[in-house]
C-alpha cells in the first residue's frame, strides 16, 4: 500500500490545526485587548466626567469672579460671582461678545494682553450698567497651548468696596489719635493761663462792682473764659481713651429721660414730640455717656427745627444681634458735600458750635461696639440711626 498520500494528508490536516490555532490565539488576543482597552476608556472617561464636575463646581464656586474669553473675543465662561459683580445673568453673558459685557477698564486691560503682556493686575473704580460704580481688582491672564498657540484670555474680578472702606477707616483712624495726641498737649498748655484769666476777671469784678461798665467787662471776660473751658473739657474728653462703667439697664428708659430734659426747649420752639418706642430688652452700658450721646443727637436736631417741626424717636429690636434707635428731624437737612464729614473733629456748620460733639457721640458709641449712621437730604430733614449690639456687655468684657 502506498502510504505517500496519506502522509500528505496527514501534514496538511496539521499545518491547518496549528493555522487554526494561532487564529484562534490572535481572535483571543484581540478579544482580551479590546477588553483592556474598553475598560481604560471607561475609566478614562469616568475620570474625565470626574475632573470635569470639579472644574465647574470650582468655578461656580470660586470667591472670585471668572471670565474666559476665546481669541475672538467671546465669553465662553462666565461664573456666579461674576454675575453678582457685574449684576448680568450668567445665560445672558455666555457665548456674547466681551465688548457688549465687560466694563471699559476690563477691555482696556484685554487690549493690553493683546500687546504681549503676560500677566496684568489692577485697582480701579469700575463703572457699571446699572450706574453704579464699583472699585474692582482685575487681574487678567492670556491662555496659551504648550505650543504658545493663544487661546483667549482669563479674567479674575474681585469687589474691593469692604477693602477700601477699611483702608479710609485706618487711615481716619490714624489721622484722629494724632490729632487726639495734638490736641490733648495744646489743650492742657491752655486751661493753666485760661485759670489765671478767670481769676483775674473775678477779681476785677468784684473791685469794679460799683462801676457798671467794668462789672460788665469784667462779666464778659469770665463768660468767655468759661466757654473757652467747654471747649477745653470737650476736647480732653474726645482726646482721652473711652472708660466705660458698665451696667445693666433700659435703653429705652434712658432714651425717655433725655427727652424730659429737652422737653421745656422743645415747648419754646414749639416742635411737636413723636414716639414709636418698642420694647427694648436690657443691654449693659455706660449711662452717663449714652445719655450724653441722645443728649447731643436730640440738641442738634431741635437746633436745625428753629421755626418748629417734628421730632421723631423709634426704637425696635432689628433681630437677635441688633438693637436700633432713630432720631429723626424735620429740620432743613444737612447738605450732600458735609454729611461726610459730620464726625470729623472740629467741623461745624453752628456759628457757635465746636465741631466736637458729634465725633464724641461716634466715639462713645464704637467703644459700645455699636455705630451711627446719618441720612439726610437738602431741605428734607436728617434721620440719625443708632445700632446697639443686643449683647453689648458681654461683647466688652470679652473684647
């Protein structure tokens, strides 16, 4: 039997095995990578949704305001903060032209990005739409590829109006403990002469009874040395630290005998009373200078109501941190260009006033951790408003 063919077949049936084989290993092979690679990319991807979500919770969350803009100019980012500064509606201000949004000082500062300057940051007061103007921080970036390939520019806005507000306080603050120093010194090397004046007045008022003229002289100079005195106590009062003797007591208590002290003036110049006292709970506080401080508000307004009016006195608790007291007058108002400058030392629009009381009120208050704010508009009255914290006594022990 010739056995050729059969061998034949034989290496044939193998040599199709071992293709099957390595087919089968490679189908195998691709099936198992395209397994890894499937699963890389769903974990790529499920990273890349995971970066992307804290991308845009960062950005809608970020302190500052965002703005990214593409090369041609157009806003492709637009955070909430940026919507609060600038008061445009995030959908509003997406996919618009920056031009048609930003205010005038953010395209100046983009147009300068333009001219190749990497990195720009800037203070300036910003006008807005609304007619507001707003001091800003702007600080402004390009966006580049590895390539150096420009892709637009970034955009950071932050509010500075607490900053400066802040920086005015400092420095009034400064400017008044130098002027406090100055004045204490200058006024202690006045009251020693002013003793002597008065002690020679009084004597040449008692030498000169009998002449009418000189007892007149002599009365006028002790007059005006006893004014000259007030200023000098007002102004060592102003100058020195604020001590407070705290108790516990009515506000609104307080607030009612001030007014009974004021009550013959107010019959004179026939200026009617208004009352809308709440109920106030008790507070620790100094009662000699708070009632110093109604004293000197309620004076001031019945001097701006000569020819009568309306004295108005409300009180009411604003919520659980914050007790509030209005005065209100109904006298001519205190012109735009001196409101403020109201509690600057020696600024008065009295012909006989000192121009220190109302920065003594300020002063007692801000030691009571409260403050005062003044409204008032020509020829429509003043509105003096009083915040108390409602826990003042526990505030200055511990502060």
């Amino acid at each position: 039997m010739d056995m050729g063919q059969v061998l034949t077949a034989q290496k044939a049936d193998e040599k199709n095995t071992i293709w099957m084989a390595v087919l089968l290993i490679g189908v195998g092979l691709s099936g198992v990578i395209s397994l890894l690679l499937a699963q890389g990319y769903k974990t790529t991807r499920k990273s890349l949704s995971r970066v992307q979500a804290f991308s845009e919770h960062l950005m809608e969350n970020m302190p500052m305001g965002l703005v990214v803009i593409n090369p041609q100019e157009q806003i492709i980012a637009f955070n909430k903060t940026a919507s609060a500064i600038l008061t445009l509606p995030v959908s509003e201000a997406r996919e618009r032209q920056a031009a048609a949004i930003l205010p005038p000082a953010c395209l100046e500062i983009i147009d300068s990005l333009g001219e190749g300057r990497g990195l720009i940051a800037k203070e300036m007061d910003c006008p807005l739409g609304n007619g507001r103007t707003v001091p800003l921080e702007i600080i402004a970036s390009r966006l580049q590829d590895p390539r150096g390939d420009v892709l637009g520019a970034v955009i950071l806005l932050r509010d500075i109006s607490d900053v400066q507000v802040l920086k005015k306080e400092i420095a009034r603050t400064q400017h008044l403990a130098a002027l406090g120093s100055l004045a204490a010194g200058v006024a202690h090397e006045i009251r020693n002469p002013l003793s002597s004046i008065k002690g020679f007045a009084t004597y040449f008022k008692e030498r000169y009874r009998a002449v009418p003229a000189d007892l007149e002289t002599a009365e006028i100079m002790i007059g005006e040395v006893e004014q000259l005195n007030r200023v000098i106590g007002q102004l060592l009062e102003f100058a020195r630290p604020t001590t407070l003797t705290l108790e516990k007591g009515s506000l609104t208590a307080l607030v009612e005998e001030a007014l009974k002290i004021i009550a013959g003036e107010m019959g004179e110049k026939e200026i009617a009373l208004r009352k809308e006292l709440t109920a106030l709970p008790d507070i620790s506080f100094d009662k000699d200078k708070m009632k110093q401080v109604f004293l000197n508000l309620f004076l001031n307004a019945l001097g701006a109501m000569d020819n009568g009016g309306a004295l108005t006195v409300k009180s009411r608790p604003v919520n659980e941190q914050w007790l509030q007291i209005e005065i209100i007058d109904t006298g001519p108002g205190i012109a735009k260009e001196d409101l403020g400058r109201i509690f600057d030392p020696y600024f008065t629009t009295k012909p006989s006033g000192t121009g220190l009381g109302m920065a003594i009120v300020q002063k007692i208050l801000t030691a009571h951790h409260g403050e005062i704010k003044l409204e008032s508009e020509w020829g429509k009255g003043t509105r003096a408003i009083i915040l108390l914290p409602s826990g003042t006594g526990d505030a200055l022990m511990t502060g």
